[in-house]
C-alpha cells in the first residue's frame, strides 16, 4: 500500500485571508523575520495496489475535478513512501 | 528567502470527518481502490535570511506553539527551494 499525498493551495494571485490572518499574528506572538504565510490544504491518499502510471493519472483527475477549485487552487500531487510503519 | 512548509495532520488515533467525507464520496464519483483520506493543513512560510538551525527551531516552536493543536495534531517542517521562480 503507497500513500499519495496531493497539496491544494491557492494560487498566488488569490487572496489568501487565513495565511494572512496567521503571518499578522506572528509578530504579536514574537515570531518575527516570516514576510509571508499561505495555507491550504493537505490531502493523504490511502491507496490499494501499485501506484503506476495510471493510478497516478487517475489521482491527478481525483484532484482536479474533486479536491481542488482549479479556478482558484493550484495542486500537486506526489508519491510517498509509507515509512511510519515502525512509528 | 526560503520556503518552509509546515505540515499538519491529525493524528491517527483521531477520527478525521472530512477525511472520510472525502473518502466515502470517491467510490460515488468513480474513483475505486482509495482505502483511506486524511485531511490536513499545509502552511507555506516565506522566511526573510537564511533558514539555518536557529530559524528551523523557532519555526518548529511557532509549529508547535500556534499552527498544531498538538493534542490532536501531527507536525512536520521541511525546507523546500523556492524554484517557482520561473513559473
């Protein structure tokens, strides 16, 4: 079993009132030197069988038309060892 | 400036609604063989200066301190390269 991880963010040209919400907190809270925060969101895919080429594909459709709002959110989707086994 | 990512996910043991909302949808959808979805939060921090070990250790504190609910949630920082320059 492979865990697929797909980012969804806001594309930069977006107004981003949660990362902005956070990064003007920073400097109250004594986090000083971060000039800008975004946030988005983290998908983590479970995923039967042998991550190939046509589940990867199929992931990037899951993604696109389900998990992120093209319009506004870009997404990347990658591949991750399932290393936390021993954890 | 550098970006570092902040990863936040609940932990295992934690029930994960949106998750499994996103999960049960699939099969609905057309997409089989996804035995599971976690949903997180992905914060993207762009750091003024170099990301040395003094840096990372503060924003593993701002992580810990304000982005996780450490009772609940799972973080994990990482240095990316900002390489998006030529997008």
């Amino acid at each position: 079993m492979a865990r697929v991880v797909v980012d969804v963010m806001l594309k930069p040209e977006i107004l981003d009132p949660q990362g902005q919400a956070v990064q003007r907190a920073l400097p109250r809270l004594g986090f000083e030197g971060i000039s800008d925060v975004r946030q988005g969101k983290r998908f983590e895919l479970e995923v039967d069988g042998p991550v190939d080429d046509t589940a990867l594909a199929r992931i990037h459709e899951l993604a696109e038309s389900f998990l992120a709002n093209t319009v506004i959110e870009d997404f990347t989707v990658k591949v991750e060892e399932v290393a936390e086994a021993g954890k």
